[in-house]
C-alpha cells in the first residue's frame, strides 16, 4: 500500500555510468521520515560515510520534496537539496523554493533524486515525466546563472521549465556556492560545490504529474480555514507590504543587528539600509511565492550612476544586513548590486560577507595587510573592494583562491591572531542576529546540524512569549526575556521541532512561523497544515497528526545529530565563538550580555535526552522516537 501525497518513487542518477534507476520507497520510509530533508537525511547517514570526502565523486547531492508539494496547499513550494558539506564537512542542506522548482521535480514523478558519481565533462540533465537526458554544457561553462538560464529555456524550447543551475563559483569549487533557481537559491552549507565537482551545470525539471489526494473535500475544507487564519493575524498584513525585510529595523532596535564582523549590535545608519526605505524607494512591483497570498516579495528597479540599470528580486532582510550593516555600508545601491552580482556568480552571500567581514576586522587590528591581499586596502564600507574580492573568490583568482575556502580554513592560513575573529559553528559563517541579545536561537546557532544557522529556530516565538506562557511550557518565566536564560534549552528544543515540520512538508518557514503575532497563532497554523497533511496522505488521523509531525521533526534533528556524531563533534563543536561567549555586547539595549551557553546547553541536552558530557543522543531517546541506527 502507498500513501496518498507521494510519488513514491526514487529516481538515481548514475553520473560515471550515465545510467538511472527507479526505486520505490515504502510506506514505513514515508512514515518515518515524513520527505524533504528527512528523506535526504536518511539516504546521507546510510550512504555517505566518514571516509568519504564532500567534493570526491563519491558524495551524494540529493533533492527531496515533501508529501504537500503539488496540492496547493499554502506555501509548499520548497524542495531541500542535501549533501555532505564541502565547507563544514558534515551534514550539508539547503532548502530552496518560492518558485516551481519542487512542484516541476515532483511532477516529473519522482519524490527524491539521488546523484551519484561525477560526468566526463560539464553537463546538464533534462528530467521529465518519461525521460532523462544528460546534455553537454561546455559552452555554458563560466555563465552567470542568470544567463544560464536563459540559454538552457532557449535551447530546450521551453520558458515554463524549472532550472536549477550553478555560476562560476560552483564550477571553481567555491566551498560556499550555492544552487540557484530563477532569483531564489539554495544558500548555505556549498551545495553548489558538490554540483560543481560532480560537473553538473543545471538540471532542468519538466514535470506535469500530481499526487493524488486522500481526502479532496476536506483538503478544500482547510485550504479556506488556513487563509482565514492567516487574515485574523495582524503580523500578516505587516508582512505583505513590507516582508522580511522590517527585520533590518527590528534588530537594529534591540541591539542585535550584525554590524562590522559582530563587534556591535547598533548601526548607525540604519535608515540608508532600512527595507521601509528600499521597498518604498526602489521597489516596483510586489510579488508573492508559489501558493502563497502573503506575497511577502517585492521586485526593485535601481537607476545607479555608478552601478547602471538593473533589476533585482529583492532585496530581502540578509542581503541588506550582509552587504550592509556586516561590512559597514550604508549604500543602498551597492548593497542591491552585490547581491545580484552573487547571485548570478552563485555565491553564498552569508558566508561571502562571513569571510569578508572577518577580514576587514583582522585587516583593521592589523593582523592582515595590503600584502597579504593582492595589494588591496579593505576598510569598512570599502564596497568597491569587496567586489573586486566577490570576482577573485568566485574564479579562484589570486586571494580569492584562499577565500573561497571559508573563513575557517582562510584563518588557518593567516595565522593564531586571525582564527577568533572567524565567526562560525562547525565552520559555516554567521548570519541573522548576534545572539548575546537573543540567547534561546542564539544557542540554536550552536546547536544546529548544519553550523551557525538560524533557519532551524525559525518557529521564533522567543520573542512574542508571554511570561504565563513561558512559566507553563518551559518552566521559567525567564524564557519571555530575550536576554534570559532559564527555561532556553526547552524552548529552544521546542522552536527546532516545530520548525523542522516545515522542513518535512515542504513549506516555508517565514509564511508558517515568522510571519506570526504570537505563539497563538503559531500553534493553529500548525495545526491547520497538519490536518491538511492528514487529508492528503491519510497517513495519520487529523487529531494525532500535529503531535505525529513535532516527532517525526525531533526525529530528522536527531538523526542529523547522528550523522554528525559519527563525523567525529562533540559537544564543544555546540560552543559559540569567544566573541558572544566572553564580549559584552558594548550598547544598545543588551548592553553588557554575553550568552551563558553552557548553562542553556545543558538544559537543551536534558530536554532534547542527549548525554549532558558529550552531546549524543541516549538509548532510550532513540527508542523513544523509533531512530534505530
């Protein structure tokens, strides 16, 4: 028997052999690991051992979809692409949706391909319903992105198909680059290096089929209720105008806006970089993702006496605060050219701006000079440089060459007085927030599978919490306060399994928990898409499926928890820099917090059932949530 939602299939992709594969995934599969990342979390810790190296032929790069995409269900439009990180050397992933690159993969019929091996020469795969075929990509080697695109629909005859393709930095190994799609990208962790080091340029998804539905009347049922939450919540109507993007402001005013390598929590300028003033200054049309009635996303047109005319899709909250406030700038226009400019090389601007902010640092105490640099002079602010180094990192050219390894390795390089000012977990870069003014998802940095990543806390009702709330769930009315600490590490365990739901089902995690007023309306979103989870597999009766999804979501952190085990962590690999751990933060409304990381950990590990000394999961934890290993 087969669960309604799925394709359930498997679709393997030999690239030594240009061969492929069908399999069926089974029904106790499903169950167990739910789709999207679960599914490729599963396939990693089972095929991609320790002994294997992240950019050898040998890595798998995975694609898994979740059992809500192709129903039209709200915001189910993401597909997480997973492999073993070139940057961190453990578990890599990256969700990446808004547009129809999952919905064209699954209707292609399949809900995972698996990649294994590595082409003869640069190519590209045509994925459909009925076929798959392997194409040459040689003069489509050093495209942008954006072009690729292009010429891929121009040769395959075909504007409506879905790409997901690499730029430069993906070919040249760049241990962050990143898979884009259209103007979205799959980010973090360097999945576009093991695409890059498998010589794929794209794959090109032309799908049509559709899942079937267990329950079509109920499914329809919801679909209403959902939109009529999302109208009953006021954070909705705030996130329409101007999206993500009022963080930049938020942040700011709480003392934890990332400003010049984390040194503060202020910027000054903040209303040069503010989204208000973006939004209302340069952009043009409002746009919205695949099944989704926020429309959250805006598209600007710059007219730059410097940069000349283009467009972008955006700019979203990262990209203001990386090109911005992290490296010290205040110009708008450049910040925006910056980020069309990586996105089109396909480069992780998170950690680009990760690695150039600690150089501007070390570069400002000293520590690094115009030498060491190709000549270059990298003051804060400096935007020109930094896309001069954007160029070097994406090619691999002079300085660049040692960049694009990361600002772990980078530091290695350069020596003892250099490593501090690297800011990462298990070597990927900070991004979002300076957590020693926001300690619950601070701490998630640590604790996260895949390095400094707050995505995995984004069911963030750290900061709407009441203090009733708090006493009853976590025990401590300490848990409201941003800058508290009693009552973290069950709050953070708490924020992480709900938000891997989403990372199961294929949603996004902004329209399900960010863009929400209140634990209130948290909890009935979530309960209203797991009751459409229910109608559409019938895998599950709708009043157990909420509690059935928060399981399967603590399974998948644990199972990732295990691959990262066997790689070697330990709990010190939890640790944050020295920096939030030691510094106080120097103004601002947190002035004088550090995060008491070790106290909140061993509160986290308690709740989670992991050994308190060296961060693995516990026997019965295991059997607890049925994870045998």
């Amino acid at each position: 028997m087969a669960f309604n939602g799925y394709m359930n299939k498997r679709l393997r992709i030999n690239l030594n052999k240009n061969s492929v594969q069908e399999e069926v995934i089974s029904e106790d599969f499903c169950r167990k690991f739910i789709g999207g990342k679960g599914f490729n979390a599963k396939i990693l810790l089972d095929e991609v051992g320790p002994r294997i190296k992240p950019l050898s032929e040998d890595n798998l790069l995975i694609f898994g979809t979740g059992p809500l995409i192709g129903v039209q269900v709200f915001s189910a439009n993401r597909l997480t692409i997973s492999a073993k990180s070139p940057l961190t050397d453990v578990t890599g992933n990256s969700s990446i949706g808004g547009g129809e690159l999952a919905v064209k993969m699954k209707g292609t019929g399949y809900d995972q391909i698996v990649i294994a091996g590595k082409a003869e020469n640069l190519v590209y795969l045509v994925i459909t319903g009925k076929n798959i075929e392997f194409r040459d990509a040689e003069h489509l080697r050093g495209k942008s992105t954006s072009e690729t695109m292009l010429l891929i629909k121009r040769e395959i005859d075909d504007i409506s198909a879905a790409i997901a393709c690499i730029g430069p930095a993906g070919e040249s190994l760049v241990r962050f680059a990143c898979i884009i799609t259209e103007d979205h990208a799959a980010g973090r962790t360097g999945m576009g290096a093991v695409m890059g080091s498998k010589n794929i340029k794209a794959i090109v998804f032309k799908g049509s089929k559709k899942p079937q539905v267990y329950d079509k009347k109920k499914l329809s049922a919801i679909k209403k209720d959902i939109l009529q939450e999302l109208n009953s919540d006021p954070a909705i109507e705030k996130a329409k105008k101007y999206g993500a993007t009022t963080a930049v402001e938020a942040l700011n005013s709480i003392g934890v806006l990332e400003v010049k390598n984390l040194q503060t929590g202020i910027f000054d300028e903040i209303e040069k970089i503010s989204g208000k003033m973006v939004r209302d200054n340069y952009g043009i049309k409002k746009r919205g993702c695949l099944y989704c009635p926020i429309g959250c996303r805006s598209l600007s047109l710059f007219h730059s006496k410097e940069f000349g005319s283009f467009v972008l899709g955006g700019p979203e909250f990262a990209s203001l605060q990386s090109f911005g406030s992290r490296i010290g700038n205040s110009n708008v226009e450049s910040i925006c050219f910056m980020t069309k400019l990586a996105n089109d090389y396909g480069l992780d601007f998170m950690s680009f701006c990760g690695v150039i902010s600690w150089l501007m640092e070390c570069y400002e105490k000293g520590f690094i000079t115009e030498k060491d640099i190709d000549g270059i002079s990298l003051n804060w602010g400096d935007y020109n440089k930094v896309i001069l180094l954007m160029e070097k990192i994406a090619f691999r050219r002079g300085i660049g060459d040692i960049l694009a390894e990361g600002s772990y390795r980078a530091s290695e390089k350069f020596g003892e007085k250099t490593r501090k000012y690297a800011l990462h977990v298990k070597k990927l870069e900070f991004e979002n927030f300076d957590p020693r003014g926001y300690k619950g998802r601070g701490t998630g940095f640590g604790v996260s599978a895949r390095g400094a990543d707050n995505c995995t806390t984004l069911c963030s009702i750290e900061s709407t919490l009441t203090e009733k709330q708090a006493e009853k769930l976590f025990g401590s009315k300490e848990a409201a306060k941003l800058t508290g600490v009693k009552g973290k590490g069950k709050l953070l365990k708490y924020m992480e399994d709900f938000t891997a739901v989403s990372e199961l089902l294929g949603l996004c995690r902004y329209a399900m928990y960010a863009f929400s007023s209140n634990l209130d309306h948290t909890i009935i979103r979530s309960k209203l898409l797991s009751k459409a989870f229910s109608y559409v597999t019938g895998m599950i009766p709708e009043d157990k499926s909420l509690d059935f999804l928060v399981e399967a979501g603590e399974r998948l952190i644990n199972l990732e928890r295990m691959y990262n085990i066997r790689e070697g962590l330990t709990r010190k690999d939890d640790l944050l820099p020295e920096r939030f751990r030691f510094e106080p933060l120097p103004e601002g409304p947190s002035k004088g917090s550090i995060i008491e990381e070790d106290q909140i950990l061993d509160e986290y590990y308690e709740e989670r059932g992991w050994d308190k000394e060296s961060g693995i999961p516990l026997d019965s934890t295991l059997k607890r949530i049925k994870l045998k290993i």
